[in-house]
C-alpha cells in the first residue's frame, strides 16, 4: 500500500503542470474563452491571450504562463514538441507550450519575463546594512 501512495505522489508531482492546466481548463474554459475572444485584434501579429496562471518568490521573480488563442493552430507543433524556443506570434522566447484544446494553449514563459517585456532580465535588488543598530 505504501509503494502504492508513493507511485501516486510520484506521478502527480512530475505532472502538477499539466494536471492543474488541464483541471483549471475544464472547469472554466467558458469564461477563459469569451473573455480572450472579447479582446480586440492584438498590434504586429500577435495571438490574443489574457494571463492564465502565475507564481513567484521574492528575490527569484515572477513566472506567467498566457492562455493563448491560436486561430491557425501554428503552436501545435511547439506544444508536441516539449521545447522551449521562439513561436510566431508570441513575443520572446518561451519555456513551454501546452495544448488545452485546438487552437487554445497554454504559453508558460522563463521566470523574470513577460508577454510585454520579454527579454527584460530579472532584476534582484538587496539591500545589505553596513552597520548594525544598537
């Protein structure tokens, strides 16, 4: 039984990603759909997207990952892929790309990186005293 629990945890573990944009996908993609479809044409080209998901850590950065309306399904082949790299439509280098459906994927970018600065290098600022207040 208990090689059973850690096979179980094992799995969910490697696969939390994947889980949690598929769980959160079936449950709203309605809303997530109207809401990316109300947007007006993106400017160069762009595919439209709203952010989908995020974490972060003070001092490490901020991660986002975009859900993103592909009407030519042109990123499916990044999301077979499992590599990261540069797609049309989408600005800077990615991290990954996951297929929700056709045409709707989920977009997850390096730490420190945005949809709207992509090459921006993460910035750490920290603050060291010089001497100790008594």
């Amino acid at each position: 039984m208990l090689a059973v629990f850690w096979i179980f945890s094992f799995a969910l573990f490697t696969n939390h990603y994947a889980i949690r944009n598929n769980m959160r996908w079936l449950l709203g993609s309605r809303r997530y759909k109207a809401e990316v479809l109300a947007q007006s044409a993106p400017p160069n080209g762009e595919l439209k997207r709203v952010e989908w998901d995020g974490w972060g850590f003070p001092g490490a950065g901020n991660t986002y990952v975009y859900l993103v309306f592909d009407p030519t399904d042109s990123l499916a082949a990044a999301a077979k892929k499992h590599e990261p790299g540069k797609f049309d439509g989408i600005s800077g280098k990615v991290l990954r790309v996951s297929r929700l459906e056709d045409r709707w994927y989920a977009v997850l970018f390096y730490t420190g990186q945005t949809w709207d600065a992509p090459n921006q290098p993460r910035a750490l600022s920290i603050t060291i005293p010089t001497a100790i207040p008594r």
